[in-house]
C-alpha cells in the first residue's frame, strides 16, 4: 500500500491504538457477538474484541489511498453485512421485532441495504463506495450503529402492528 | 433427462404446445417485457413470446425428475428473480408505487424473496425447492403472477403513505 504523505508522524500512530479505545456501547456488544457467533472453528478465540474489530476502522488517510475499481473483497462485504445484522439484532433487544438485513451488492460497490421487521422497512440504505466502507475510530463504529439503532427502533414504534405482521 | 413413465402417450405431447397457448394477460405482457428488456445483443429477437418463457413451465412429471441436490442453475435463480421483478412493476403499474425485488437465495435452494414499495415490504416470500421453480401451464403462470400482484396491490391501498415514504 502507498502511504499517503501527511504530517502526522509515524510514531504517534505506533503508540495510540488503532481506532482508540473501545467504547462501552451496547452496539458493539452487538457487533462482537455476531461477529463471534460466526467463528464456529474457534479461530478467533484469542482475539481481544479490538482486534476483532480493527478492520472495521479505516482512517482518512486509508480511505483515500483504498482503490475503487476492482470488486469489493468478499471480507469486505461480510462486514458490512454484519454490521447490519447487529443493528437488526439491537434493534430486536429494544423492541421485541428483531429486523433482518436484506442486502444487493452490485460489484461495482454499489447496492442497497435494508432491515426488514414484519412488512416494515426499518432501515433502508443506499450504498456506493462500498470499497471504503469503514469508520474513523471504534467510537465513530458505536455512534453509527447507534445512530441507525435508533432510526430504525423509532420506525417500529410508529409502525408496531405492520413491523409484527407476518 | 429420464422421462418418467406416464399414461400421456408422446403424439399428444408433441401436438399440444408446451405449456398450453399463452394467455392474453397482463402479468405475461410484463414478464416478457422485462425478459426483453434483458436481451441487449437481440440474441431473442426471433424468439416468440411463447418460447421466451418456455423454461418457466414445469411440468408434474419433470418436477418429479428434477435433483434437489447441487446448486441450482444461475438461469434458474435469474428467471425467479425476473419473476418477481415483473410482479414489482405490474403493481408499479396498478397503484404508482414501483415495487422492488430483493432477494436471497441459499444454494442449498431455500431463500427468502420480498418486494419493497417505499417503506413498505408489499410482498414477503420465503421460497423452499428453488430446484424446482416454474408453472405447469402459462395459464398457471399467469394466474400466479396475477395472485401476487393483486395481493401486493392491496398491501399498498392499505399503507399508501407508507408505499411513497422514503
């Protein structure tokens, strides 16, 4: 990778952990959960939860040296998909109506996420720049999955009979 | 293909068209529609609509024959998703809400398949044998086409503010 040439010596980013310190956050309980709950080999049983996170943290400075072109990775997209199911699966803690993610990823790094409750679109996000999907910092990470958390928890409230529909 | 053993001798199967002739019917004028639509090269131009949608007839007898195991073909899924995809937009054309398809299919065969209206899911199928997707007749077609639609028509008359929200 090319480092992109920025006044922040190198030093600095060796002695501050990657993403900062790990927010207490119910959301990334979540997110560590359902990112465990996929390790069925037990691979990552030693991983601290901030490793098991780290890629989810993508810098500025990363950001714009990520290429565009190319398919997005396979891993990638995972993680994206996982964050989403944690937001469904908090969203389903709060409520009672856990939201499933439906997702069209086209190669290009465009598509569209949805949370579905019942017949009730909690969440409907349209994505491009897959490719750099990522946030500054774990905090970054929490705000945004509790930002949509609370999106989506205010939609079943104002919906509650459609989002238990069947 | 085995052909399984029937009482139908083969002269009448030959005489009859396969799958019946082709209603007139609006889901079938959409489905075309949208099959045309994805034929860039012209390669179908000389097809008529009847041999267009020939693939979607099953008949009892090769619903029996067909494997359940291994993958299904990509042509399948593609011509279930095109399925849909007409549904979507025959209701489009009946209430001004375009429906959107996505969908999610296990390679095992089972999946799960909605139309989106706005915030609304206007019609939630969770599929089993996808291996075995299609119609015994057009007339089945497209009376099943014809069942969905009116069931997502109704789903959209009864939450139209939720049909049109963003």
């Amino acid at each position: 990778m090319t480092v992109a040439c920025t006044a922040t010596p190198a030093v600095d980013a060796a002695a501050a952990p990657r993403g900062g310190p790990l927010p207490r956050s119910d959301f990334i309980r979540q997110l560590v959960q359902v990112l465990r709950a996929e390790d069925g080999w037990g691979a990552w049983e030693d991983l601290a939860d901030a490793d098991l996170l780290a890629e989810y943290v993508v810098t500025a400075e990363e950001r714009r040296d990520l290429p565009i072109t190319g398919d997005p990775e396979p891993e990638l997209v995972w993680r994206l998909e996982q964050f989403y199911a944690a937001v469904g699966l908090l969203v389903g803690r709060r409520t009672g109506c856990a939201a499933s993610p439906m997702s069209r990823i086209h190669w290009e790094g465009f598509g569209r996420v949805v949370l579905i409750a019942g017949r009730l679109v909690v969440l409907s996000h349209h994505l491009r720049d897959v490719h750099r999907f990522g946030f500054a910092s774990f905090d970054a990470l929490a705000a945004e999955g509790e930002r949509l958390t609370a999106e989506a928890t205010a939609m079943i409230e104002a919906h509650r009979e459609l989002a238990r529909a069947a």
